[in-house]
C-alpha cells in the first residue's frame, strides 16, 4: 500500500476517550476519513466534531450483530472501510483469588470478545477488497507477568495470540494484522478499572513511572503500524520488560514479585 493511511477509511472503537481518541487524531491528521465510535455515543461525537471528514457511531463491541450492522454502513455510506482499530478495552485490578466470576466474563466480553466481533464483521470487506488492515490494541501486560491485573493480562496475551496466528492467514488477503501494546498511558482507564479488593489510589501512587501521553502512544502505534510490525511496543518499559521475559521467564517472574507484594501490600476488604 502506498500510503497506508491518506483516504483510507478508519473505523476506530473506543474513540471517546484516551489512545482511542488519540488514535482518531492521528489518523485524521494522516488524511484517513475516520468513524470514531464507542459505547459512549455522546463522547464519540465529540471526538468526531473536532476533526475533518470524521464520522461517529454509537457501538458497544459486546453486542457481535451491532458491530456487524455497523461494519455494513461504514462500507454502505463510505464506500469502503480499510482499517480497522479494536481499540475499546476495560482494566481490572485485583488477586485472582478475589476476583468474581462476573468480573473475569466482563473483562473477556469487552477485551477478547469485543475484538473477536471486530474482526467476525469487518475481515470479509477486506479480503473482498483485497487489503486492509486489523489493528488490535493489547498492551505491555500481555507480554510479561503483571501479578495483580492476571486476567487483564490473560485477556490482551489472547489479543497478541489472535493477532499474530491471523497475521500469517490474512497475509495471503493482503491484509495486515497488528497488536500495539501500550505501556503506562495517562487516560481515564485507572477510573474506569475495576478494582476488585484493592486500594487502587493507592497502588497507582507508588508505580514509579510516568505515565506517556495517550497522543504519544498513538503517535509511536500508527509509526508501528506503518512498518508493519507484527507487536508493536509502545514504551521502552514495555520493550525492557518483554526482552527480559524472552530471555529468562524465571527472572521476569521473580522480578515481577515486587509488583506482587504492592498488589498484596494495597489489598483491602476481607
Ligand atoms: N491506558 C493504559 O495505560 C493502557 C495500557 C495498555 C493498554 N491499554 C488499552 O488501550 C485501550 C484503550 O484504553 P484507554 O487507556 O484509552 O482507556 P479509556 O478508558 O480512556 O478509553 C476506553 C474507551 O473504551 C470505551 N469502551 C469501554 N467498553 C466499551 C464497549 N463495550 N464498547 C465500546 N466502547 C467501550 C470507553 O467508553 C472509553 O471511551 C484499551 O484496550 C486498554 O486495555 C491501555
């Protein structure tokens, strides 16, 4: 593809808030006529009003025959749609032996499941198309123990897995696959997180880290994503944590302890 975003059409969820707002700018900025959708109508539109050419739509990825309906008007009133980025996504927080059950099924609807129907509707226009690209957005948990946040971690290590098996399969479509995985990104998931038993202001006061700017990471995503890069690391946090989990797992594991105790220092309830 010669420019892989300039007039392409982008179809963006979660595009209310944080790297999916961001990702909307970025891509707009590049000349792609984004659909900035997201659960939250109104916050979709908004990202929508402040950019040229970009439409919005209310969609919870949850719900596999709305995105399927909403694949079919993107190509029904845009021609086309080219790009696709999963980006809607939930955080939990807490010890696996806290968790509820409802809180590991929410976390799989939104975070496996939303990306599953993602790609359910809108893989076929691409293969008819003849290229295009699924951009699914992980993170950094994926690629290295988070003690703590096991089923986040467990849900975007499915992300990277579903991305990088269909990557070789789409490739004979010419279509692209990609999964970014963002680090520590200042957006509104800390409030939004499920907190299952733990003092989650707490906690995030002692993460030693600044967080990246969500316009950062979509920035340092779309490069990625314009080199093809199969996982595309969002930080250098991100790239140090993965290389030492390739190189040694038991070392990462045992370093990873530490975040283990914090988890274990800011538990609260019973
Ligand atoms: N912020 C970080 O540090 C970080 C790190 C790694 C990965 N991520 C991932 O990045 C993605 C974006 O998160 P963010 O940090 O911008 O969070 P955010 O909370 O700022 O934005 C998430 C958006 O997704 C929307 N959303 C949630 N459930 C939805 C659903 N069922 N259907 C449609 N939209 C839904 C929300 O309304 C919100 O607008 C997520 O997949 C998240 O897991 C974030």
């Amino acid at each position: 593809m010669a420019d892989l975003f300039r007039e392409r059409v982008a179809l963006v969820t979660g595009a209310a808030s944080g790297i999916g707002a961001a990702l909307a700018r970025a891509l707009a900025a590049r000349g792609a006529r984004v659909w900035a959708t997201d659960r939250d109508a109104a916050g979709a539109e908004a990202t929508a009003a402040t950019l040229p050419g970009a439409r919005a739509a209310a969609l919870d990825v949850t719900d596999a025959d709305a995105f399927a309906a909403l694949a079919e008007r993107v190509v029904a009133e845009s021609g086309r749609v080219d790009l696709l980025f999963n980006n809607a996504g939930v955080g939990l927080a807490g010890a696996v032996a806290d968790l509820t059950l409802a809180d590991w099924r929410r976390v799989i609807d939104v975070n496996v499941w939303g990306v599953i129907h993602g790609i359910h509707a809108v893989y076929p226009h691409l293969i008819r198309q003849g290229g295009g690209a699924l951009v699914n957005v992980a993170s950094g948990a994926a690629l290295a123990p988070r003690p703590g946040m096991t089923a986040y971690a467990a849900t975007k290590a499915a992300v990277v897995a579903l991305s990088t098996s269909l990557r070789a399969e789409a490739a004979l479509h010419g279509v692209q696959v990609n999964a970014i995985c963002p680090g520590f990104i200042a957006t509104n998931i800390m409030t939004s997180t499920t907190f299952r038993n733990v003092d989650g202001e707490g906690l995030m006061g002692r993460v030693p880290l600044k967080p990246i700017t969500a316009d950062d990471c979509a920035r340092i995503a779309l490069r990625g994503v314009e080199a093809d890069r199969p996982i595309i690391p969002v930080s250098r946090m991100v790239s140090v944590d993965w290389g030492l989990f390739r190189l040694s797992p038991r070392l990462s594991t045992w370093v990873s302890g530490w975040r283990a105790k914090q988890f274990a220092a800011h538990r609260t309830g019973d």
